[in-house]
C-alpha cells in the first residue's frame, strides 16, 4: 500500500537548481564548505530518518513531526525535492496525530526517498571534491 503514498513520480529526486545555488552561494573558492555541507547532509538525514522511525515504533509522534518538519527544510535546501514533498506528507499526518493510520506508509517514502536522495548527492560530493 506504500505505492498510493509514493513521492512525485514526475519530480526529480534531487532539484538541480538548488544545489546549483547552494554551491553558487559558496562560489568555487570554497567547495570545501560545500563538501562539508553535504556529508553533514548525508550522515544527518540518515540519522534523522533512523530517529523518525524509532519515534513511529516507540508511539512519539511529537519527536516524528518534530523529525519530519526538520528534515522537510534541510531537504529542500540541498534540493532533494521528493524527500522534503514526503517530509511534508509525514510532517502533516503526524500534526494530526497520525490519524488514519498512514504515517507507517508514509514513513516508508521518506526512508525510500532519503536513500535515493543520499546516493545521488554522494555522487554529486565526488563530482565537486574532483573538480
């Protein structure tokens, strides 16, 4: 049933644009910072996503709405566009206490879309640290 929660299948997984503009922000003289912003990006979303899922197991659905909301707008910053539209969805069901039943569903997507998102910006960290 995970599918009918399934991101946006027309959207990109990562948002070209604002990775461009996050690593315009930095200008080449410093790509280091950039590369630093992303494996912080990386190590923490991992951690994120783990500490969503313990929240949902452990019934603390203050802690995954908290989770969710944070991970939404660090997402979307380094232009993993379909995980921050999932964080959104998970953020929304958990404000409403996760009624329905839909936030186990919904946390699937944000850990499927966090994987996804990860390999592609780790391929883009190895990209930048040659350049």
């Amino acid at each position: 049933m995970a599918a009918a929660f399934s991101s946006e299948p027309n959207m990109s997984i990562i948002d070209r644009d604002a990775l461009d503009s996050l690593v315009e922000m930095f200008g080449d003289d410093d790509m280091e910072a950039v590369i630093d912003l992303l494996d912080t990006f990386l190590s923490e979303s991992l951690k994120q996503t783990q500490a969503m899922k313990t929240s949902f197991d452990s019934g603390d659905i203050q802690t995954l709405h908290r989770m969710a909301h944070s991970l939404k707008s660090s997402s979307a910053t380094f232009g993993a566009a379909r995980l921050s539209v999932a964080c959104a969805r998970l953020e929304q069901a958990a404000k409403a206490q996760c009624d329905g039943g839909t936030c186990g569903e919904l946390l699937a997507v944000v850990i499927g879309e966090q994987q996804q998102a990860a390999a592609l910006l780790s391929d883009e960290r190895t990209r930048l640290a040659g350049a």
